[in-house]
C-alpha cells in the first residue's frame, strides 16, 4: 500500500477531494474497502465501550438519564441513535456467539440487531433447544461481504414459519389487512395499506412485469424512480382489471402467485428435529420444510396446504442436492416447465449478490445456443437483464465472468483475475449453507 493510500485512510480528510486524483481506481477501490472496515471495527469499539459505561455509570451519565442519552449529547449522533447503540451492547451479554461473530467484524451493527431481536423473542413454537442451531443458521446469513439484510430477514421468516404455534403468524393474518383510500384538498387520492404476506404476494406479482424499466425508443434508460413506476403499473394494472381483466404475461407465464415446497412436506408436516443435515454436517436453508413464495419468501406449511386445497399443481423433480432434473435438449426457447424448473433452483437471479426476483429474470444458456449448447437445466441459469448483458455484450466484460454446474447441479460464478486473483468459484445468491 502506498503512502499516499495509507493516508487517505488513517490521515485527516480536510482536503481530501482535492488529492484523490492521484490514486489509480485500483487504489481507490482498495481505501473505499479498507475504510469501510475499519468503521465496523470502531462500530464494535464503541458499542462494546458504550455497553461497559453502561454497566459502571458516573455522574455525567447518571444524570443524561441513561448512557445512549449521554452518548447522543456529547457526539453528533441523534439520541434513537445513542440508545440503539446501547441497548445492542446490552442484549449481545446473553448470546456470546452473536458477540463473537460481530466483535469480529463479520456481522455488520443492522444484521446482529436483527439477529438479538429474534433471539430474545423466539417463535413461541420453539423449543430451547432449537436456539443454538437458529443462531447458527442466523450468523451464516449475516455473515462476509455477500451478506444481506435480505437474507437474514428470509431467514428469520422461515424460522417463524418452521416452529409454528396455535397461534396466527402477524404475515398471515388476514384480520389486520387493512387499505385506506382517501381524497386530498387538491383533489388527489393517497392509499395507505397493510396486507398479510399472501395478498401482498399475489399484488406484487401482479405488479411485476408492469413495473419493470423500459427504455426509451433510443436506448435511453427509464428515467422514472422506482416510486413512480409502481404508480403507473397500478395504474395500468387497475386499467386492465376494468378492461375485462387482461393481465399479460410475466416471465412467460400470466401474473399468479408461486409457491415451491418439498411434495412429502406438503403432504405430512415434519418436526424441526427430523429435517435433514446438509452433506457437510451444516444446516441448509432450502431444506427447511417450509413454502416458499418468490416475492416475499418462506410460507408456512398449514397456509401452503390451504392454497393446495385448490390450485394448479405443477411438479418438478429434483435430485439428492435439491436441483431440478430436466430432459427436452433440442430446443432453443426455453419452456414453461423449465422455467418453473429454474424458478425452483435459483428463486431469482443467481449471480452473486443479486436480489432480483424470477419475474425479472431471463433464462440464460451457460453455453450459448449459437455454439452447441443444449437447453437443458445444466447449460441455463436465470439472470436479471443487467447480469445477462453483462454476460453477453457489455463492453469490457464478456467472457471474463464464468459459469459452471458443480456438482450439486447448481450454478457456480467464477470471476475474473481483475476481481480475485485467484478465481475463487462463487456459489449462485442463493445457495447457502453453514
């Protein structure tokens, strides 16, 4: 590292702008990283520090009526701020391995927030003894650069729906639904809504292909935020209601909602403590015998056998590592059953680190028709439209990111020296294990 790098990072950022012209994009790239860990690093300091203050208070702290108040007034922070701060100190004392994982800069302050909330109020189904394993579980999706709060939070939400209880989960019960539509002074309308995850499942679906971006006739990319495009695909969407219901079509298929689980799950509800091991003796999350919804992830099992009670049953075989096997290679296109196929593999774009969802998605051939390759479930893989260009013809990009199938049947991201020496395979965003 130069010295010049080493000061853009360590030194005082009083004209800082004005210097960075001397570093290559490599060297910026390298001090955006560097500096991003070490205010993890001072994150954990001070929650740690924060959290013994509050164990041995003096005066000035006793009287800013508790150690976030002082904090908030003797910094720059707001005072919700300061007591967050304090009260993730407080609750990280019972759960060491959560403290562990964060004092190591591998959990981010939002992720082992979430992860203490769900540990001081486990679904009331939940044995003690599931903790241990749910914190495992927890960690693995909060943890390294590939970590989301996405991803934590489809955890938590299938942990909720495994460990099941009498009681009605709040994301399905439709008795809290509530949507208010009210005229303003200036002759608008303002809708306020609250929906159960089922209802809001089936709306997002609806809403999908007709809020996607669409760029102008030139090329020119869709100015509209991503607020405004969701009022004009309602808009469009309660146009075609009334226009005798037309829907269209979304990723080849009409709006509707999917939901994936395991056949011998839908038919029998197992315990939590028979669902199988991962291969490696870690915990897999797509084994969990729960359903699962594109949109808005897990489901449980009794709402999932009510949609079964009437609904179009599509089956997809899958193999020993819960990969779609297909058959019908001599063909381009890909077909309705593929894609429900690839839908249950990948469950969005598979690229590391993408969030995109199946709706907006493509079918992408590894090996690319033109030259031989068939399209079959171990040559496609389901890219958003910015990954797929990339694979294809953005510029400075083609061919330096590869796919493989390992062998799990799954597709594996190798990247370019550029990006890691090396060339690491990555699994797809959503294979994850412990």
């Amino acid at each position: 590292m130069s010295v010049l790098l080493s000061d853009v990072v360590s030194g005082s950022a009083v004209g800082l702008r004005g210097r960075l012209w001397q570093l290559t994009a490599a060297e910026l790239g390298a001090a955006a990283i560097e500096a991003s860990a070490e205010i993890l690093r001072l994150e954990v300091v001070r929650v740690a520090v924060v959290d013994e203050l509050s164990l041995r208070p003096d005066d000035q702290v006793i009287a800013s009526r508790g150690v976030g108040c002082w904090l908030a007034a003797n910094t720059m922070l707001q005072v919700r701020d300061g007591t967050k701060i304090a009260a993730l100190g407080a609750a990280l004392r019972p759960f060491p391995a959560v403290a562990a994982r964060f004092d190591v800069g591998d959990c981010s302050f939002d992720h082992a927030v979430l992860i203490v909330a769900f540990c001081e109020s486990p679904p009331k189904g939940m044995p003690d003894a599931a903790l241990p394993r749910c914190i495992d579980l927890l960690l693995a999706a909060a943890s390294g650069v590939e970590a989301t709060t996405t991803k934590v939070r489809n955890v938590i939400a299938t942990l909720e729906r495994i460990f099941e209880s009498d009681e009605i989960p709040p994301a399905e019960d439709v008795d809290l639904n509530e949507l208010r539509i009210a005229s303003t002074l200036n002759g608008r309308v303002v809708v306020r809504g609250d929906f159960d995850a089922l209802t809001g499942e089936m709306l997002l679906s609806a809403l999908s292909n007709l809020t996607m971006p669409t760029p102008a006739p030139d090329g020119t990319p869709d100015s509209r935020s991503a607020a405004k495009r969701t009022a004009d695909g309602f808009t469009e969407l309660i146009r075609r209601y009334l226009d005798s219901a037309k829907t269209g079509n979304d990723g080849g298929q009409r709006p509707h909602v999917n939901v994936h689980i395991n056949a011998r799950d839908l038919a029998e509800h197992r315990d939590c403590a028979a669902t199988p091991a991962a291969p490696d003796g870690g915990a897999a999350v797509s084994d969990l015998d729960v359903g699962h919804m594109p949109w808005l992830g897990a489901l449980s099992v009794s709402q999932t056998r009510l949609l079964g009670c009437d609904c179009f049953l599509s089956t997809v075989l899958l193999d020993g590592h819960g990969a779609p096997l297909d058959a019908k290679p001599g063909k381009r296109l890909v077909s309705a059953e593929q894609r429900v196929a690839l839908i249950a593999r990948d469950k969005g774009c598979a690229f590391p680190g993408c969030t995109c969802v199946p709706a907006w998605t493509d079918a992408h051939h590894i090996r690319h028709w033109a030259n031989g390759g068939p399209t079959v479930m171990n040559n496609l893989v389901l890219l958003c439209r910015s990954h797929h260009r990339l694979m294809h013809r953005k510029s400075g990009f083609v061919g330096k990111w590869v796919i493989r199938i390992g062998v799990d049947n799954k597709p594996w991201f190798i990247p370019p020296p550029s990006i890691d020496p090396q060339q690491h395979p990555r699994p797809a965003n959503t294979t994850f294990k412990t």
